[in-house]
C-alpha cells in the first residue's frame, strides 16, 4: 500500500500566529497530515498520497484548527537520490521546539566530536553528546541522516546511559537516526544476482549471554544451533510461513526488500542472506541504486539515574530490533528503565521488531508520535502492578500506530505473544486517550493491555483495519472502556476479559468475528500458579453501546471458561443495559451466551434474552441490515440524530474520562480522534 516512488519532502515554513493552519503543496503526491496544536508547537507529517488512510486525519486535524489567527506551512517536494537528505522514505516530521541557550550540546552531520559541542562547534556523534550534555541538558540535533547508535559495546555487553537530558530536533529541521549504513560494494555472481560479504556485525555474534542484558537469546536455525553461529532470530516468526525470522534488512532507493528463505526464490524486490558465506545477495542490479543495510540494533537505552528524558521531534528508523521483550535491551529502537520518559513528536518507522521498550513504564507520556510499519509490536511497556502498589501513571495521547507487526511476528508464542500496535502488562493506571490503531498485521491487536492492569482509563480511541482485535483488555481490571470507535477488525471489536470495567458508548461496526467478546478467562488467580492475573471476570457495567453489522455468525458473544472455578456470563454484569443491535437478519445470531461452557445459548432475539436472563430489557435490535450511522460508506461513524432512544445516564466517571459533561443518556462513540467530534 506504500509506493516505491518516494519523493523528498523538503519544507520552509512561516508561523504567522497560532490557530489556523495553512498548507500548500508546490510539487509532489503527497497528503498533509496536519496538527496545529497549542503551546507553540506545531507537527506536520507527510505520507504518499496513496495510503489515503491518513488523509482523513489531515482533515478532522485541520478542521479543527479554527481559532483566530494562522499559521501558514509550504512544503517543497522534490526528488532526490541522496540517501543522506531527509528524507527519503516520504515521511516528514516538522516539530518546533525553541533552542534553549544555556545547557544545550549541538550535534549536526558536519560536526566533530573533537569540537565542543556550541551551535558554532557541533559534534558528530549521539554518544559523544550524551557525554557532553550537562545533566538536565538538552541535545539538540541539526537536520539530517544520523547512522548512529549510542549504545556502546562493551565486554559483550549493551551499555546504557544513565543522565538526564532532552534531545530534539532543531526548530524545524528534519533528524533521522537510522540503523544502516550505505553499502556500494556489490559482486555479481553471473546468475543475475549480486552479493555483499555481511557479518551481521553488531548483532547477533557477540551478545548471546541472555537474559542478563543480552541481544538475541537464540541462532539460526534457532532450535539447537549453538550459540555464536549466528545470525539471530526472532523464534516466533520461524514457524509462520513467509515471515522474515531474520532481523538483517535491506533498503533499495528507501524501500524495503523481502528477506526470503533460499536462494533459488529471490528476485528484484527481495533478498537473501547466505548465513554460511556470510553473504547478502540481491536480485537487483545496484547499479545507480542506494543500497542501505541494516548494521545497528538500536540507537539508545537509558537505564539507572533520575530519569525524566524528553524525546522529541525526531525520528528512528531502520534498526534492527528485537522481538525479545523480557530480559532483552533491544526490544526497542529506545530501551527505556528509567520513570518519568516523554516521547513527544517522533517518529519510528521500518524497525525490524519493536520501536519502543518501556522496562519502567512509571510516569511515561507518549503524545503525537508516530509508530509506522515497524516489524513487532511498536510500543511495549511493562508497569509494576505485579510487584507494587505504587500507580504507574501512563499517558498515551494522540498517537498513531499503523501498520505495525510488519514482520507477522507472534504466529507461534515462542518468545512472546505480544502482537499488537501498543501492548501493556502489569499497568496501574493510565489513560489511552485520542489514538489511532490502524492496520496491524499479522495477528496483531490494535491496543492490548494484559496481566493485571488496572485502572486503565481507554476512550475516544479509534481503532480499524488491525487483524486481531481492535482493542483487547485482558485478565486485568478496574478499566473504563467508553466512546471507542472499532471497526473493520480481523477478530472482535472490543475483547474484555477483565472485572470491575465500565464499557460506554462504544460503536463496533463490522468486525469479522463479532462486535464484543465478554468472557472469563480459563485461568483464575491462585490457581495453577498464576500471580499477576486480576479476578475472575465480575462487575462489569455494559450500556450505550452500538453494536452494527458484526458479523453472520453473532453480534455478540458472552462466554464462560473451559476450567473452574470461574465466572460466566450469569454473574459477570452490575449493569448490562440500553445496547442498541445492528444485524443483517433476524437469522443471524443476537447473543451467544455460554454459561456453562457446555450451555451454549443462541439468542436470536431480545424478547428472549430478556425472558431467559433478565438482563438488555431496554436495549434495541434491528434486523433489517440497516445501520445508525451518518454514513458508514463515507467513513461518518457517528450517530444519526434520532436513529436509537436514549440510553442510560452515562456515569460521572465515564462522563468526566470522554470529557462530557455529567447528565448525558446518549448512545454510541460521543468523541472520538480523529474525525469524531
Ligand atoms: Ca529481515
Ligand atoms: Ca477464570
């Protein structure tokens, strides 16, 4: 869905006032996914025109934009085979932080790391500027290509950086840190292919001593090569056909070739490593081509000290990540074991496993960033509920994670079952506000929280397309689930295998296996040695929600577990009322209701359900394939004026979460980002 045809985006920008934003394009396909935020900062970024998908964004971002004033942006496009000027892969990051004046080292790709680190003396180097940045400082980065990493090597051990500091872009200037280096060596082997002699070189060989910090815990062929004979593995991809279990990656002219699994198979969008000869080969002649390889694992893990790092404006792309979250330093683009991190504006894109790991979740903001196309999960982060009392306090607003799981990781759960735009474990308190999950593939989720969460706060999201389930919040607990938008997901709309959770207001159209799973989980705490799993499945409050065109086979499922003890649908709800059903026909399916597992009761209408199990009396249900929505074809989600009674009064708490005000019974998403009011 992304084209090969990359222009280069340059801008210039001029800010008038805040408030309104201006856009112009001079030359180039490209779409404007436009954010004019408060507080003096202003993100832009770009994406082929292609992808569509995000031009919706640009709209409901603009439309927004209507206080007084203005502020005018003019993107330059055009083409560029320089692998050094951003930015060649067609994403474009504007980000405007002011330059601070005192405290701040200058890192720019003319720099040196012999100079000292003023405007006029930049260095060259990320580590060189961690060692120079005072404590509470700020690196500032000049626009560019940094084929860096700061994480150095030592007794074959990853060594993380322990200092406070804020790294940013230069006002408006576009930053990548990215994970290959520029290969132009390349031999034909008179077969209509060329090869590189490849070592893998800072992965993979020299870090086998997991879990105490190590890279790559397994080889390939992963199961029983003995470590050190390289290259490394992702386990869980080995087993899913067509999976690139491999971390090694190739860029040709900034797109990226297919890793395939024999030589016989290649052509000229793929590639091969030849484990034995220690050799990459091509199917296409790199003459007049930029060939770029993937040679880093990672770019910077801070671990120890006060924490308090501020990310911002800039993007990574292209290291050569790690499946392996527990135990592993390489999870992550960054690996972050310090409270209190801020990413705000960046980027992570084509990253060969995750973007992001979190190993102390505590206090972390993740806000207006972009997560696109990394090969795992892009965003893990694990918080301390199974451990402590102490409350996390996560903030994830105004994301947009899409397209992730790029590597169909997690087929076999080997290593991790983990897939998902953004997974959470452990996670005591945190607010998922205003995000989108687009797109995941594989089998992954769009945003899932798992293993004793609690008081997770999820509203106003949006999240379709993603091939598992929308959003999945599991054996965890005390969640507040209201004015979601889901739709278009592989699995359910919404999974909810958790107690005490409020869910309002959602609207769940046409997910393939149904609009809710409400279920108890075949573990229960205590029992087989399970610790970090939260109550069996109680307590739920379930009302307002819109449930339209799910699927044939039924709207919504409600199920007990295979072993005891457990609950089941006869004692999850508090309250389970004012649900409006969108079906096909009045053949299809209402409600599954499985309690016990060997009752499977198929309720085709609500005059039943209601006879049989006290629960829905006000509810509605419509069997005529219509549906509520202004225009579902058109991509309004939002609900006709008029089209369903009114609800229950939506909870002050739910109220207060959606940001309404109390004393609202409507029904459906309320507000939702993008594009929802
Ligand atoms: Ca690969
Ligand atoms: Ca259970």
């Amino acid at each position: 869905m992304w084209g090969l045809l990359l222009p280069v985006l340059r801008s210039t920008r001029r800010i008038k006032k805040q408030g309104l934003l201006l856009i112009s394009i001079i030359s180039g396909l490209v779409v404007i996914t436009g954010y004019m935020f408060a507080q003096g900062i202003n993100r832009v970024s770009l994406f082929e025109a292609e992808t569509g998908t995000l031009s919706n964004v640009c709209t409901s971002r603009v439309d927004d934009a209507t206080a007084a004033g203005a502020a005018a942006v003019t993107f330059v496009c055009t083409p560029t085979a320089n692998p050094d000027t951003p930015d060649p892969t067609g994403v474009l990051i504007a980000a405007i932080y002011p330059v601070p004046t005192t405290q701040a080292v200058f890192l720019s790709t003319n720099g040196n790391d012999a100079n000292t680190g003023t405007e006029a003396q930049p260095v060259a180097t990320l580590s060189r500027a961690i060692s120079l940045v005072p404590s509470g400082g700020t690196i500032v980065v000049r626009g560019g290509v940094y084929r860096d990493s700061a994480v150095a090597l030592s007794n074959n051990r990853l060594q993380p950086v322990s200092k406070r500091f804020t790294l940013q872009s230069y006002l408006s200037e576009q930053v990548w840190f990215d994970g290959t280096d520029r290969v132009t060596s390349w031999t034909s082997d008179g077969s209509g292919r060329w090869y590189t002699s490849w070592d893998t070189p800072t992965f993979c060989h020299h870090f086998q001593n997991f879990p105490a910090g190590g890279y790559y815990s397994q080889v390939w062929p992963w199961n029983g090569t003995p470590a050190g004979q390289g290259p490394c593995v992702h386990p869980d991809m080995v087993l899913a056909a067509g999976a690139d279990a491999d971390p090694q990656m190739i860029f040709a002219d900034g797109s990226m070739l297919t890793q395939v699994r024999s030589l016989a198979v290649i052509n000229t969008s793929s590639f091969y490593h030849d484990v034995t000869q220690k050799r990459l080969y091509i199917g296409l002649n790199p003459s007049g081509r930029t060939l770029e390889v993937t040679k880093r694992a990672m770019a910077l893990a801070l671990e120890g000290g006060s924490g308090g790092n501020i990310i911002r404006g800039v993007g990574f792309r292209r290291y050569a990540t790690n499946q392996k979250h527990e135990g592993s330093y390489t999870a992550g683009v960054l690996m972050l074991n310090v409270p209190n991190v801020t990413l705000e504006n960046t980027i992570f894109l084509d990253n060969a496993g995750g973007a992001v790991s979190y190993v102390n979740s505590t206090g972390m903001t993740l806000r207006r960033n972009v997560f696109l196309r990394n090969g795992y999960t892009a965003v893990l982060a694990n918080g301390t509920s199974n451990t402590s009392t102490t409350t996390n306090g996560a903030t994830i607003e105004e994301n947009l994670f899409i397209d992730n799981n790029a590597g169909l990781y997690g087929e076999g759960c080997l290593a991790s079952c983990g897939q998902a735009g953004m997974k959470l474990a452990h996670m005591n308190g945190f607010v998922l506000k205003n995000n989108l999950f687009e797109g995941q593939r594989g089998t992954a989720h769009g945003f899932w929280c798992d293993l004793q969460c609690k008081s997770g706060v999820m509203v106003n999201n949006v999240f379709r397309s993603n091939t598992g389930n929308g959003l999945y919040y599991e054996v965890s607990e005390s969640g507040i689930i209201a004015s979601n938008l889901s739709h278009d997901n592989g699995e359910y709309g919404i999974k909810l295998g958790s107690a005490t959770t409020k869910l309002y207001n959602n609207t769940v159209v046409k997910n393939a296996q149904g609009g809710f799973l409400i279920y108890d989980d075949d573990r229960s705490p205590g029992i087989g040695g399970w610790t970090d799993i939260s109550a069996n499945t109680t307590g739920l409050e379930v009302a307002n929600n819109v449930l339209v065109l799910n699927n044939t086979v039924a709207n919504h499922l409600l199920r007990t577990s295979d072993t005891s003890p457990n609950t089941g649908p006869n004692t999850f709800f508090t309250y389970y009322d004012h649900n409006a059903y969108f079906r096909a026909s009045a053949s299809v399916p209402l409600t599954i209701w499985k309690d016990p597992m060997s009752t499977n009761s198929v309720f085709y209408s609500l005059p039943t359900l209601i006879s049989s199990k006290s629960r829905e009396q006000n509810s509605q249900d419509f069997t005529d394939n219509s549906n509520p929505l202004v225009n579902m074809q058109g991509g309004n989600y939002g609900i006709r004026p008029g089209a369903l009674s009114s609800g229950a009064q939506i909870p002050a708490d739910v109220a207060s979460a959606i940001g309404i005000s109390f004393g609202t019974s409507d029904k459906g998403a309320l507000k939702y980002w993008p594009n929802g009011q």
